[in-house]
C-alpha cells in the first residue's frame, strides 16, 4: 500500500468538511420546510375561520390581532424563508459539485 502525500490527506480534509457543511445545511433546509408547512396550515386556518381577529404568539404572551395583519406577516415570513430556500438549493449544488470534483481527485490519487 502506498503513503498518502500532504496533498491526498489535504483533499480528504477538505472532503469531510463539505460532507460536514451539506450536511448541516440539509438540516437548515429541512427546518425551513417544516417552518413553510406551519405557515401554510396557518393561513389556512386563518382563512377558512371567518374570523376577524386571532391570537398571534409574541415572546411570552398572546396578543389580539386582526387577521387580515397575521395572514400578510405569515406571508411576508414565507416569502422570506422562500428566499432562504433558494439560496440554500444553490449553496447544496455548489458543494454537491465541489464533492464529486475532490471525490475525482481521490480516485485518482489513490490509484
């Protein structure tokens, strides 16, 4: 079996922190879904009440607000986390493509 050079043990260094970095970011993603899902049920209990007011969460107390006021707020929140989402598709595609070029390297490197 041959000796890893510096620059074998460097790629594989730099592997593992990408695996580590999609992977948190896979996490940050999957939150942001399940926020979205929230959001979505929300409005749409929001909007199938027929209310004119409800109760929105803020700290440690519940406050009265007009509904019409908490469906643009969940709606500029989704758009929001809607952005994050993007970002974060572009971010993972990056590193996915930046892992499979190390990946390349250590083939051949180990050969």
């Amino acid at each position: 079996m041959q000796e890893m050079t510096d620059e074998t043990k460097q790629m594989i260094l730099e592997f593992q922190a990408y695996q580590q970095q999609l992977q948190s970011l896979m996490m940050q993603k999957e939150s942001l879904k399940l926020q979205d899902m929230e959001i979505d049920k929300a409005l749409e209990e929001l909007q199938g009440s027929g209310q004119k007011t409800a109760f929105r969460i803020t700290g440690t107390v519940m406050v009265s607000k007009p509904v019409e006021e908490i469906v643009t707020d969940l709606k500029e929140t989704k758009e929001a986390i809607s952005i994050r989402m993007k970002s974060f598709e572009k971010t993972e595609g990056r590193m996915t493509d930046r892992l499979k070029e190390i990946q390349e390297k250590l083939k051949e490197a180990v050969k």
